[in-house]
C-alpha cells in the first residue's frame, strides 16, 4: 500500500515511481495499490498496479482533491486496501517529504506554550527550521500529518487487523529516528527509512518490488533488510549522501531504557564543567542533520564515550552502544551508507538541536518515557 502525497513539487517523481512499480506489478500473491494526490490537477486517484501497467492504465477511481495531511484520508486508504486486497502480511509505504519527528510551532522562546526562558546555550549559532515538515505534507491544504496522528490512525488499523503492520516503510527524508520508532511501536512491527535527506529518486520500486514479488513469503524482517539493502545499491556510483536502515520496534524499547540510563548520568555529572564540554565536543563530532536538529545517535554516544571523564557515563555510553549494534535479534536489523558526509552515521538519529528546544518535543511518547528530553532542556538551557 503506497501513500502517495503528491500535492506539492514531487508531483513528477510520482509519476516516475508508478512506472517503476509497473515493472514489476501485482500477482496472485502480491498486491500493489497506489493513493496519488496530484499537485498538477489536484485530483487523487487510487491504482492496482499491474505489470507493463502504469498511470494511464492502472488507474481504477478517481477522487476530487483529498488532504494528505489529513488521518481520516489515510485511514481509508489503508482500510479500503485490505478490504478490497486481504493479505497474510501488509506493507505500507508512506511517499513524500519527512523531517522526522518534527512539528510545527510558533517559536517564542523554549518553554512550553510560549513560555520565555533564559536564554539557551548554542551549540553553533544556526537557525531551527520553522517549516512544517512532518509527513505526508499537502500544499493546497498546508497540513502533514504529525505524530499524534500518524500513531492514532496506524494504532487504529492495528487494532482492526488484530495485529501490528508488518511493515512501515519511509520513502521520505529523515524518518528514521529513535522518536519515531519509539511512537510506532506499538502498532508496527518493522520499519524502514533513512536517518539523513534522501535524493529526489527515493527508492527504487522496481527492485523493491521485484524482491517482494519474488520473494513473498519471507519474514517482515528478512525483506527490510533487502530493502536496505535495494536502496543503497542503487545509488552505487552516483555521489550521493545516502542512509538506508531497518528498525525491529519490538526491540526498540531497550534503546530507550539505555538512553534513559545515560541521560542520567549526563544530568547527574553536569555538577563538573568538563561534563559541559564533553557533551558539546561529542555532538560536534558526530553527524548531523535538519539544520543541526538531529544527531547520529551511536557515533554521539561513541563520541561521548570517549571524551567524557565522568566513569558513570563512559559504562553507560558503552551499554547503549552495544544495544545500537546492529544484528538479526537487535533493535537495528541492518543498516547502511554511501558517501563521505554520511561515513560514521549507524542508521538511527536523535533529536539534539543546537540551541532552541522545540515545545511540540514534550508531546512525543518518547519525551515522557526517557529522560533525554530533560538532559536537552538542562544542558541547553543552563
């Protein structure tokens, strides 16, 4: 199922990747069903995607304009796929622009509601997006869909199935994310995506699909893994920054419970000034993405490991290392990379801005079950 939100400048990548799926088509074990929002003519259509098939012949309904960023629109897409489409196993892919966690706010200082606070401690003196990136983003309505929304409507279709969607996959920049996973986890079993910006290429359905199709009967995990692997050999020689991994979110919880331990120990070490400057040191040595926004979640704890003093955060630094290794009974299945901006990341980011705390962060699961969140507002607002 390919949530396709195409009301905005991939309009023509679109196209393209229906063409690829077309390569490939349905078969009497798998189905493939497109939801394509235009931006050319602001009408939405549905598509079974059969070989040699493609836009102009695929297509079997036609809609007035539909808001992407809306819950109620992806939630019937996905429920009219499985009624018309029943299946063993079901793979959603959502299509668009992504920033992660992120959401909109009006930015008036770092406290909640528009609070003023001290004025935080910078990092690198660089702005924080403002644009509402989310996922699924519509242009002609200016609305995504945000976290709170994106969990209730894959929840719900959970709950309906009687279980959790096998597998979630990102075509979108930037997913990847320890708090994305974290917010999904009760409601997907695996998911797929990248940590940094991806080219306007995105995946290759054609290969994709082809493992798929090929390979139908295979565990949720075996095919993300494949997917990850598709991806990145499709980039193969093109210069570009590209990162491409799997999430086992079942086992994302011990990630979690590891981090909460370390922020702990960063909090209760932040009495010693060189706690301050291992902390600030270790984020500038690791990689970053959104405009500084998001770090590399093992190469800081690596980093951090390394050039702290403190012996309490260089044991727990080490723990969640180990847990962020990737491996078949692990929370990261597999990961990969290509290029030189994007050689030290392991496949999963984390929200640590440079200066100004987005509110909206306090909302997330992951905020009110770790303590990472308080070690961003202690240290940048110190």
């Amino acid at each position: 199922m390919v949530y396709m939100a195409g009301d905005n400048n991939l309009d023509s990548a679109a196209l393209r990747d229906i063409a690829e799926m077309a390569q490939v088509g349905s078969s009497k074990k798998v189905h493939i069903v497109v939801q394509l929002d235009r931006d050319k003519d602001l009408l939405t259509r549905r598509f079974y995607i059969t070989r040699d098939g493609g836009y102009e012949k695929d297509c079997i309904v036609i809609f007035d304009e539909t808001n992407t960023g809306d819950p109620n629109i992806l939630e019937n897409f996905i429920l009219w796929a499985i009624h018309r489409y029943p299946a063993r196993r079901y793979f959603l892919i959502l299509w668009n622009h992504g920033g992660g966690w992120w959401e909109e706010t009006s930015r008036q200082g770092s406290g909640v509601s528009g609070q003023r606070v001290k004025k935080p401690r910078a990092i690198f003196k660089k702005k924080s997006p403002t644009t509402k990136r989310n996922i699924a983003y519509d242009d002609t309505s200016g609305d995504a869909l945000d976290n709170q929304e994106l969990k209730n409507v894959l929840s719900g279709v959970s709950q309906k199935i009687g279980r959790k969607i096998d597998i979630l996959g990102m075509d979108a920049c930037l997913m990847n994310m320890i708090e994305v996973a974290y917010q999904l986890k009760n409601c997907v079993q695996v998911m797929v995506g990248s940590e940094e910006e991806e080219p306007f290429d995105g995946w290759p359905y054609h290969k994709i699909l082809h493992v798929l199709k090929n390979r139908p009967r295979s565990w949720p995990t075996t095919i993300a893994k494949m997917i990850v692997k598709e991806y990145i050999k499709s980039y193969r020689g093109k210069n570009q920054n590209v990162t491409q991994s799997a999430f086992n979110l079942k086992r994302i919880g011990s990630i979690v419970q590891r981090l909460d331990v370390l922020s702990r120990e960063i909090i209760s070490s932040f009495q010693h000034r060189d706690a301050y400057r291992a902390v600030g040191s270790s984020w500038r040595k690791s990689p970053r993405f959104f405009w500084n926004n998001y770090v590399d979640l093992c190469s800081f704890a690596e980093n951090l490991r390394q050039r702290s003093a403190q012996q309490g955060i260089k044991k727990e630094a080490a723990r969640l290392i180990r847990e962020l290794k990737r491996g078949r009974r692990k929370a990261i299945l597999h990961q990969a990379h290509l290029g030189k901006k994007v050689k030290d990341t392991h496949g999963m980011s984390v929200y640590f801005p440079s200066a100004w705390i987005n509110p909206k962060y306090r909302e997330l699961d992951f905020y009110k079950d770790c303590r990472w969140g308080k070690f961003l507002d202690r240290y940048l607002l110190s």
